[in-house]
C-alpha cells in the first residue's frame, strides 16, 4: 500500500527526493533528506534542484543535466558522486548522489538519492 510505502522511504537513512523533469520542481522528499538540509516538507516541495546545488555556475549546472538526462535515457541511473547541496542556513553539505528514473507508475518522475 502507499502508506506502507511511505513509511519505508521516510524510514530510511539515505535521503530520497523527488523531482517532476517537466517542471523541474521537488514534488516529494523523505524526512531523511529534510533533516540534512534543514527544510520542512513544506519548504523544500515545489523548489528546483538547482535552489539546493551549492554554488555551481550555471553552465555547470546546464552540463549536469544533460549528463543526467544522458544517463537516464542510456541505462535508467546516473551516478553523479561527491557533490554539495546547501543547507537551509547556507552552509555546504557534502552528499553523493544518485538520480535514477522511477519505474511503471512513476510518470517520468526522477529519484535523487543521497
């Protein structure tokens, strides 16, 4: 059942969120992620990835993406490694990240996990 499901994903120590590709916008994260970065639930859905990358050009951002859009096209996952995403109050949190597709009934939707 989703609430099971639910459950699980806010139980786990990795950070999960996830990301609606066709307006760029969180549309759901895990109390794990939260934590991490300081967001409440209502904070961080509806922010776009790029409001929690600390500091990185835009260009750089625009070739992350592509990649990303690459990998999941090529093979469903990208492993991006040691990244920093930034912390509510602005201060760098290193994670390591993964974006893989979510399956059947997720729509085109994208899970970041960290």
């Amino acid at each position: 059942s989703e609430a099971k499901f639910r459950s699980t994903v806010d139980r786990l120590a990795e950070g999960v969120f996830v990301v609606d590709p066709a307006t760029n916008k969180v549309v759901d994260a895990n109390a794990a992620v939260l934590t991490m970065l300081g967001y409440t639930a209502t904070e961080f859905v509806g922010r776009s990835p790029t409001d929690i990358v600390a500091q990185e050009s835009p260009d750089v951002v625009a070739r992350t993406v592509a990649h990303i859009e690459s990998e999941l096209t090529r093979v469903g996952r990208c492993d991006l490694g040691r990244k920093h995403f930034r912390h509510k109050d602005g201060s760098p949190v290193p994670v390591d990240v993964r974006v893989t597709l979510v399956p059947d009934g997720g729509a085109g939707l994208h899970a970041v996990v960290v």
